[in-house]
C-alpha cells in the first residue's frame, strides 16, 4: 500500500491533479498495483479527508505539551521516527495538530512496524494536503538525502 501512496504523491499530488477514485483505481490497476492494495490506499487517502474536515481539539494547534506515545504506536512508530517528528515540531515544522494527522496516518499504514522514510513520506503528504509542503521543501532533502536532522 505504501508504494501506491508514494505513487500517487509523485504523480498526483504534488502536481495538484485529482482524478476521480474510479479513474485513479483503474490507473493503479494498470500501472500493476494489486486491486486490494488500491483499496487499502484509497481508504488510507479518505482518512486524510476526513481528518481536514475534523475540528482540532481547541489549544492543541499551540500547545508545548509533550506527546506520549501508547505501547501500539511505540510499537508502530520507532525511536528514530518519533525522534524526527520531535525534530519537525520543535523546528516549528509541524504544529501539535499536525502531528497528531501523521501518527494518525502512520498508525493506518497497514505495516506492523514504519521505517524514518514511511514516516517522512507521512509528513509530506500531510503537509501537501494542507498546502504548507511548498513552504518545507527541505523535508523532501530528508527523505532523498543521506544527511539526519539535528537541532542547534
């Protein structure tokens, strides 16, 4: 499912074209993605739809308080990946609600455990969906460069 999601970032998204879901299916399907990974995908999407159309819990947009992950998204989500997500909130990158959409999104990842990269592709497509990606175009440097993050 992941690569679909890469896929459709890649040829979609980040180009700003939307075709309808039973265009986007038949396209997936010819480009040789398996029928039930595309709807694993199209749900994972909808789910993205779903959060922009949820208000956030009031104060949580500039909250500081600190994020404590449960036992399955602890599992789900590795040391390196939670500590890049601090990176991103604390460089003003993310805000609270934000990163409240990715660990979301992560944790629909039908996988029992996402790699750094599975999560800054999440943080991508999060911050394309809500038109702020063109303002943070170095996290697309983090996913393809070799370099990590650090905090001065």
């Amino acid at each position: 499912m992941f690569e679909i999601l890469v896929y459709l970032f890649e040829n979609y998204f980040e180009v700003d074209v939307y075709p309808d879901e039973g265009t986007l299916t038949r396209e997936l399907s010819a480009a040789g993605f398996d029928r039930d990974e595309i709807n694993l995908a199209m749900s994972w999407v909808n789910g993205l739809e779903s959060l922009a159309q949820q208000a956030p819990l009031p104060g949580l947009a500039g909250s500081r308080a600190q994020r404590f992950y449960s036992e399955a998204e602890e599992a789900k989500i590795g040391t390196d990946s939670r500590g890049f997500l601090l990176f991103l909130e604390t460089s003003g990158i993310l805000n609270p609600v934000q990163r409240e959409w990715v660990v979301d999104r992560v944790m629909a990842l039908n996988e029992q455990e996402v790699s750094l990269e599975q999560v800054k592709w999440t943080v991508l497509i999060v911050l394309w969906s809500q038109g702020q990606a063109s303002d943070f175009m170095f996290i697309e440097d983090l996913l393809f460069g070799d370099s990590q993050p650090t905090m001065h």
